[in-house]
C-alpha cells in the first residue's frame, strides 16, 4: 500500500522538475534575446560610425560663396517662366 506521504512526495518531485524545466527554456530564450539584443547593437555601433565619417567628409562651404550660383539659378528659373 502506496503511504500518503510518498505520493506528495512524489508529487513535489514531478512539480519541482517541471518547473525547473520552464526555467531552462526561459534561460535559452533569454539567452537567444540577449544575443540578438548584442547583434543589433554592433550593428547601431557600425551604422553610427559611418554615419559619423561620412558628417566629418561633407564639404563645408561659406554661403556667401553660393549666392552667385542661387542668384543665376533664380535669374534663369524667372526667365523660363515669363516665356
């Protein structure tokens, strides 16, 4: 005869390994998360360099050296309107 007390045991037993189980699958998904997590940080890293290289290699100007290429543009854009 099975004693009352084995069969909570037994009980405890088979909860307690479930649970653990839930915890290993939670621990892979987590650790699959976090390495996902670490790739698109690289890749912000690599996106933000280059973003900041090509910045630092726009060619800066004085606007006062375009005013004569904007005023012929607006001269011709005039033009080409009144005809």
């Amino acid at each position: 005869m099975i004693h009352w007390s084995s069969i909570v045991i037994h009980n405890f037993s088979r909860n307690l390994s479930e649970s653990l189980h839930d915890l290993m699958m939670i621990q892979t998904g987590m650790d699959n998360f976090a390495g996902d997590v670490e790739l698109l940080l690289h890749e912000q890293s690599r996106l933000n360099t280059d973003l900041q290289e090509g910045l630092t290699q726009t060619r800066m100007v004085a606007f006062s050296t375009l005013m004569p290429r904007l005023r012929q543009q607006e001269k011709h854009r005039v033009n080409c309107k009144s005809r």
